[in-house]
C-alpha cells in the first residue's frame, strides 16, 4: 500500500518562503532541518492533509514546479487570503475548469505554482442518481 506523496519545493529565501506558507497560506511549521548553523533550510509545512517539503539545497525540486491541491470551499480559502492583504500574492476569484473544477492558482516566492481547487460534485454529492 502506498501512502501521500510529500512533494519537496525549492525554496531561496527564508523568511519570505516562511511568509507565504505560514503567515498568508496558514499553514503550520512542523519541522526545521540545517546540517549545520549556516547550511541551507529544509523544513516541514502543514495544513490539514496537505503536507510539503520546502528546501534550500541545489536539486531539491525545480523552481516553478506545479501542484494541485484540493481544498473543501476554493471561493472561500480565496476570500480569506485576499483578506489577509499579502503584498506579493493577491489571488483573484476561482475559474470554473472544463473538466468541472473551481481552480486558482498562486505562485510562492520561488515561483512554484499551487493550484488550490474544489472537486466538481459527482452525481452523489448533489443528490441525483
């Protein structure tokens, strides 16, 4: 059995990489890793299920990588950043997808691209049969 991936996202800057992730997306510091006092930062996030690796270290993921992260109320986790007034990332409404998703997508300080997005209903979710 195999259980979530933990993507790992490049990072370069500390305290703007902490900034967006724990500040403005809300997620919480679950762990901080240097080999040594002036080695490059790996450290741990959460936020409910979703849990990522963000690193300083050469070859630990790709500036400008892409991820999909389902949230329960897309439109609603929106509101609530653009709330938050962050100076480098104000996201704007939700896009409905061909394929029946709510979508937005915002860049991190590395320019790595999280896509939050709300499940189209199925067939169950919304009472037909």
């Amino acid at each position: 059995m195999l259980g979530a991936p933990v993507p790992i996202l490049r990072s370069f800057d500390e305290a703007r990489t902490k900034d967006f992730y724990l500040n403005f997306l809300g997620f919480e510091l679950v762990f901080e890793h240097r080999f040594e006092a002036s080695a490059p930062l790996y450290m741990g996030v959460r936020k409910g299920d979703c849990v990522l690796h963000l690193s300083e270290h050469y070859g630990d993921g790709a500036p400008g990588s892409a991820m999909r992260i389902p949230v329960d109320d897309v439109s609603a986790y929106m509101a609530e950043l653009r709330a938050k007034q962050h100076g480098n990332a104000r996201p704007g409404e939700p896009q409905l997808m061909p394929w029946g998703s709510r979508d937005i997508t915002i860049h991190d300080p590395a320019h790595n691209q999280l896509t939050f997005f709300t499940p189209a209903p199925t067939e169950s979710d919304d009472g037909a049969a």
